[in-house]
C-alpha cells in the first residue's frame, strides 16, 4: 500500500466508523460532536430482544459499553422463552431463562424488562404495536437496539417489527439500530452501516452469553458467536467487532460527504 493514501484504518476512520470511544457515529452526530466520541449525556438505550439471550449474543459487548460510559441500559425480553425445552412446561423455562437473563443483565450492568408475548406464538398486530409504543415512550429512549427482521425464527420477525413500527409511530423519535443473530441460519441478508469494537469486552460479553446455560452456550458460542465477533472485526480493522444496521432518520437521507 502507498504510505500517501490512506490505510484501512484511517478510511474506516474517515468513514464515521471510528475505531475509539462509542463507534455508534449517528449518535455522536445528533448531538453535534465529532464521530466515534463519547457524548456527555446520559442515553437511555432500550434493547429488544425476542427471547433472554438474543440482546446478550447478538450486542451484549455494545451494550456493557454503553453502560460502562455511564449510559443506562434496558433489555426489554419480549418472551420469556417458554417454549425452549419441549420436556419442560413452559412456567418452568420461563423461570429458569427469567432467571439466566437476570444473571446475564447482572454482568452486563443492564436492566432486565419482559414484555410478555409467549415464545414461539409472537403476534405482531394493532394490539401489540399499540403496547411497544406506551412501553418505549414510557421508557424515553434515545436509541432503540432490536433485531433484524429478516430471519428465520418468527419471533425474530416479530420482534424486529414492532421496534421498527414504534420507530415510525414516534416519528423516528429515538436512533434505530438493528443487530444479528446466528447469521447464515437466523439472520439473513444482513449488510452492516456501522461497527462497535468490542475488543476490550469479549470476556463480559462471553460471561453473559455462558449465563445462559440452558441454550447450550459453548457451542453456540464456539460455532456462531466467536467466529462471528471475529469476522466483523475483520471487516472493521479490529480483533472483534459488533455489527449494526443503523436506519437514517429522514432528514439525513440523501447526504454524502463532500456533497
Ligand atoms: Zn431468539
């Protein structure tokens, strides 16, 4: 590479995809300072998460950031994951995944919410647009986390929707992020706008996710998760990244640099 251009780094840099402080560049932008800068301003960042484990696998590393900068955190399950154990009565999973995401928010400095859809029945309807809403404008978020709504698993759909419906209803009120779960196999047609390093909290972000011990841990970590992080470093010129789709609010539409 030519020393007079600009390496990898400093085009990921220049891009607003910053590789220090908070990398969540829209952000850092709504609040008129330069990208990829922690802000002073407490955020209250709420993440959706179909069932307990999805906020933790799928951004647990961006979310121990954002409270380890002093920002609060909110998981909102939006099951309990009731219907993970055919052999157990749904009461009984429900208790001991209540319990392992509590234990994962307790390690990620995150506050555990539960919304109260069943697992594996998930309905998106007026009803339940109607209740992200009330819940999401109780809360007062500045940043909506939730998954991507092309996937394979149900829930994952439904989940992603209704955080895209409140998104709208509030007229894009809050920034809206989606994140990835299980790519290949869940999440599908996932092309990332922005990356979190989350180099530094691999080892929180792998405690949390190991809380889940009922969800076979150690190979959903070693086949999707760990491979995953590294890909997404990769591609962002770090040891271990998270990945985002970040959909721009109106008024930021048809703007690139230079122009
Ligand atoms: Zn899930």
């Amino acid at each position: 590479m030519e020393k007079s251009k600009p390496d990898r780094r400093d085009f990921i840099r220049l891009s607003g995809l910053a590789l220090g402080g908070l990398s969540l560049a829209p952000v850092a932008a709504a609040a008129g300072l330069p990208k990829g800068q922690a802000i002073d301003k407490k955020l209250t960042i709420v993440c959706l998460g179909a069932h307990p484990g999805d906020p933790e696998f799928g951004c647990g590393g961006t979310m121990a950031r954002y409270s380890d900068a002093g920002h609060k955190v909110i998981f909102l399950y939006i099951t309990r994951g009731e219907a993970s154990d055919p052999k157990k009565t749904y009461a009984e999973m429900a208790a001991a995944r209540t319990k392992e995401a509590e234990n994962a928010c307790n390690i990620l400095n995150t506050t555990p919410a539960f919304f109260g859809q069943v697992d594996g029945n998930t309905v998106l309807d007026k009803e339940q647009n109607a209740k992200i809403i009330a819940q999401l404008t109780s809360l007062s978020p500045d940043i909506v986390f939730t998954q991507w709504p092309v996937d394979g698993h149900p829930d994952h759909q439904v989940t992603g929707m209704l955080g895209l419906t409140a998104w709208i209803r509030s007229n894009r009120h809050f920034h809206l992020y989606f994140y990835e779960v299980n790519t290949g196999v869940e999440t599908m047609a996932f092309v990332p706008t922005d990356y979190v390093d989350i180099t530094a909290y691999r080892d929180k972000k792998k405690a949390a996710m190991f809380s889940h011990q009922t969800q076979d841990p150690v190979n959903t970590y070693n086949d999707y998760f760990k491979p995953l992080e590294e890909f997404r470093g990769l591609e962002a010129g770090v040891k271990a990244a998270e990945a985002f789709i970040y959909f721009k609010p109106g008024d930021e539409n048809g703007k690139i640099t230079g122009l």
